[in-house]
C-alpha cells in the first residue's frame, strides 16, 4: 500500500544560544498516522514540535508539509493545529466561545456555520451540553476535551500534541489515551504527539521516534523498537531493563558471543549493532530486559548464571518486580515474575540468575550516550 508523506524534517538543526537544541534531525510522517516524538526531558522534543508548527525556525535544514518547504509559512497560515500541554483556555469565554475562537480568527464560515461546527466538535469530544460552562467549572480531562475541539474544529491537516495528558492522574491519563486514539482513527487525521512517557507513547502510536540530547535514536514501530532496540539507550529507556557493564570472552556464529560479566561469571549474548565487529576483550554494555531474566534456587546446569541475594520485593499487580544484588560484583539486576515469586525468593535469600543467550543485547559500550542535556 503506498504511503503518502505529509511532514517530512531533513537535517533540522536548532540553537539557544551556545546549547544545540536539536541536532541534524530527519524523518518522515505519513498521512493518517499516529506518530510520537519521545525522549527525556531536555532531547528536543518540544523544539521539534514547535519548529513544525511555526512557532521556531531550524537554524539548518527544511520543514516540508505535502512535499513543500514551509520555512517562510506563519504558523497561521500552516493549516496545523496544536494543543499545548496547559490547555490554553481563555478563562473568561464559554466552552461555546473557546471552541470558535480559531474559526472566528481565521474568518472560516459565517457565524451560524461556526457556531454549528464548534458545536459539532464538542459532541465529537463527548462535551454535548457543556457549552455555556467556563474553563474553571471543568475538571482537567474535560479542559483538554474543549482543547481537542478547539484544535479539531479547524480541520486542520496536522494535529500537534504538547504532552497534553501531563496534568492529568494516573487513572484518567489513561482513559485519554484510548479516547485521543479513538479521535484519531475516528477522524483520520495525521497527528503528531510528544511525551516522555514511554507507555503512552507504545500504546497509543503507529511509529515512535525516539530522541536524546537532540538527536535521533531510532524510528519504528512500538514492537519493533521495543524487541530490537539500536542503541543501549533506547533499550534502557524504553521499558524495564537491565543495563551490565561486561568484556567480550569469545566471538561465535551469527553474531552471537559470550561476554564475561562482573563477578567472573560468562553469559550468552548476540550483537544487537549489525555490521559492529567485536573481538575478545572489548568492552560491551548487555542489555537483558526484566521479564526475559530466568531465577532458580540452584546452579543451572549450563552454568550461565550468577549468584545473587534478594535484596527488595514490589507487587506490581500480575507481576512481582524483584531486586537482585549479584555476590560478588554488586551490580543490581531487575526481574519481572509473573503472579507471586516463588517461596525460595523471599527477600533475604540467594537466587541465581540468567538468561538465554537470545535475550541479551550487547552494545559497544560507547553506543549509550548521556541523557544530562539542560534544554
């Protein structure tokens, strides 16, 4: 099926002052689809955004909407809309008037059709009868409804998304995400939607970019950057995972090798960086997500294991998420269990921990760049 490109970034580069902001930046986004820009506070993120909708200019590089340059477009005249992450509601308007006021700006309709289609964006977002309230009679999933409208009622051809859910609780941020994702599909519009909530953005989008220090780590599918994760990095910041400094012990087939890990002990692991070749004695950083470690009350057989004593227990619901302190070589090792742990893993006792060689990810040790960027 051909995809039609709507935004496209080609080595979007930005500076405050002396700090590189954003760093050689390229992607695309396709038309109908959810695609998220994710990093930590500080990668740029924000930048991103705000350069795509107008309101920054790239010191380098090109923002295109529908295969055109935009760079000498206003953000008024770039037919995309943006929801900030508090809202921007005019206290002193109704719902009625928040949602018109975009129309009314952009002189779109007469004034029966504006308020018909702002009425017509409120029912989209579920506020039918809310109309004469103010901002401050709302709670806050209802204020980022009457955003949403406001932003859908232009009909805009990109809908921009600044960390909308930031201000909400943990129970109705996740209700948001289903009804933003149904918006979405209902209405079929390209959005664009930045958070650094890594579950948001694997359960809501169809393409994740990831971003650190300015720069982009990786674009993919959520199940694609989740299972083959290209640097340490995004391995370490997208879901649970266990991060163990070690040296490459010997070099096998299919990019597979042992690696010697702290304590002494050696362990299987595959090169998760194709074309990168190791040799014995070089450092790598192993990458083992929490649910793949395997615990046992005894040596495996194959001896691809360590010792380790149970230092911390969190019920986590359908999971146990257990804190392991390896003998010998003090490394912690986070593992997901399912249910309860067994009786033998009681806090305060000795565990022995591995993994199956497909399990671990080696990376040369300076794929993980720091994440410390102040913008």
């Amino acid at each position: 099926m051909s995809r039609e490109v709507i935004i496209e970034l080609a080595g979007v580069s930005k500076r405050f002052g002396n700090t590189l902001a954003v760093d050689d930046v390229s992607f695309t986004v396709d038309r109908g689809e959810f695609c998220t820009l994710l990093g930590p506070s500080g990668c740029g993120k924000t930048t991103l955004l705000r350069t795509i909708a107008g309101f920054e200019f790239p010191d380098e590089g090109d923002v295109r909407i529908a295969g055109q340059s935009c760079l000498d477009l206003p953000a008024h005249r770039r037919n995309l809309a943006m929801v900030f992450q508090g809202y921007a509601l005019f206290p002193h308007r109704t719902v009625l008037q928040n949602v018109m006021f975009g129309l009314r700006m952009r002189k779109l309709g007469s004034p029966i059709e504006i308020v018909d289609w702002a009425r017509g964006a409120l029912a989209m977002v579920g506020l039918e009868g809310f109309e004469d309230r103010r901002p401050q009679q709302l709670s806050g999933g209802q204020q980022q409804r009457v955003a949403l409208a406001r932003a859908l009622v232009l009909k805009p051809e990109v809908l921009l998304l600044d960390e909308p859910l930031g201000a909400l609780d943990l129970k109705l941020r996740k209700t948001m995400r289903y009804e933003l994702k149904r918006l979405q599909h209902t209405t079929g519009i390209t959005t664009i939607y930045v958070t650094h909530d890594q579950e948001e953005a694997m359960s809501m989008s169809d393409k994740v970019i990831v971003l650190n220090r300015g720069r982009l780590e990786q674009v993919g599918r959520p199940e694609d950057i989740y299972r083959d994760p290209h640097s340490a990095f995004v391995g370490d910041f997208i879901g649970e995972s266990n991060l163990i400094a070690a040296t490459v012990a010997d070099v096998g087939p299919d990019d597979y090798m042992r690696v010697q890990l702290p304590g002494g002990t050696t362990a299987g692991a595959r090169s998760a960086q194709a074309g990168i070749q190791t040799q014995p004695g070089d450092a790598v950083t192993v990458l083992v997500r929490a649910e793949s470690v395997q615990l046992s009350a005894s040596p495996r057989s194959d001896g691809d294991c360590f010792a380790a004593v149970v230092s911390e227990r969190s019920f986590l619901g359908a999971t146990t998420r257990l804190y392991l302190k390896a003998e010998g070589a003090g490394h912690v090792v986070i593992a997901d269990v399912a249910g309860m742990p067994p009786a033998w893993a009681a806090t305060g006792a000795r565990a022995y921990v591995g993994w199956t060689p497909d399990a671990a990810l080696a990376y040369a040790s300076a794929s993980m760049p720091p994440t410390d960027n102040p913008t």
